[in-house]
C-alpha cells in the first residue's frame, strides 16, 4: 500500500462530523425553536442520562478493544488489527452507535426535534464517508479474515 492508501480515506474526522452536528442542530434550535415533548416532561430527563450512559459504555468497550488489540482509534493511521472481540462481537461499528446515542441524548435533554434531524444526517455522512470507505479499506488490507467477520458481524445493530 502506498502512503495515500495506507489508512481509510474517510471525509472527515468522525468526531469532527459529530461536532459539526450538534452545532448545526444547536444553531436551528436558536432560530426555530422545534421541541418533542411537553415542556415539563421528567421522563425526557432520564431518558437523556440514559443515552449517554449508554454512548459512555459503548465507547469505553470500544476502545477498551483498541488498547487491547494495539491497534489505533483513528481513521487517518494505518490499522494494525482486525478488532473482532468484547462489543465488535455485535456490531462492526459501536464507537458510530455511540456517537449517535450522544446526539439523541442532546435530542432529549434540550427537547429538541433538530438533534433528530442531525442523528439523521450524521448517520448518513458516517455510513457512506466513513463507514463504506474503512470497509473497503480493511478490506484491501486484511482480505478474507475480515470479509468473514463483515459476514459474521451486523454493520451498525
């Protein structure tokens, strides 16, 4: 592999699409004010804490995989391993799931429909600029082992 092909050539730093998702969905929220629930609903308080306890463990399990498998978080360094153990038993992709559980919990806890809209658009750009382009990355790298597990393991749930 050459320099330019020796990691996924993903758009955007994933992080970075997810920043750019809560300030777009924070900033329609300031000039349209679009809510979900009722104002005085708890449950909608909970169900915020809720989410991102869930985006928190998800994420902890899988970088727990990372340092365990010595291979590298980020999109932009060559991978090292095919993480196959712990949550990517489940899902090829649960630091994304994580990433939008987070946006959800932004839904709930500011009551707002535009972090929907967001988690919508952030689950298309990582889908198709992300996940697809480190899919046929690991694919060109690690050939048929990680073509079995592609076969063995759902994409997102």
């Amino acid at each position: 592999m050459n320099e330019k092909t020796a990691h996924a050539q993903v758009i955007a730093p994933p992080p970075v699409l997810v920043a750019l998702s809560i300030a777009a969905a924070f900033t329609a929220e300031h000039f349209w004010r679009l809510p979900l629930f009722s104002e005085d609903q708890m449950s909608r308080k909970y169900l915020a804490i809720v989410l991102f306890a869930v985006a928190v463990a998800i994420f902890a399990a899988a970088v727990s995989q990372f340092i365990k498998n010595k291979t590298d978080l980020s999109p932009y360094k060559p991978t090292t391993a095919i993480v196959v153990g712990g949550i990517y038993r489940f899902t090829r992709n649960p630091i994304y799931i994580a990433f939008l559980c987070v946006i959800l919990g932004f839904a709930a806890s500011f009551n707002s429909a535009w972090f929907l809209f967001a988690a919508l658009i952030l689950l298309v750009l990582l889908h198709f600029g992300v996940v697809k382009r480190e899919e046929h990355y690991l694919s060109s790298k690690f050939g048929g082992s990680y073509d079995e597990y592609r076969r063995r393991v759902r994409r997102w749930i």
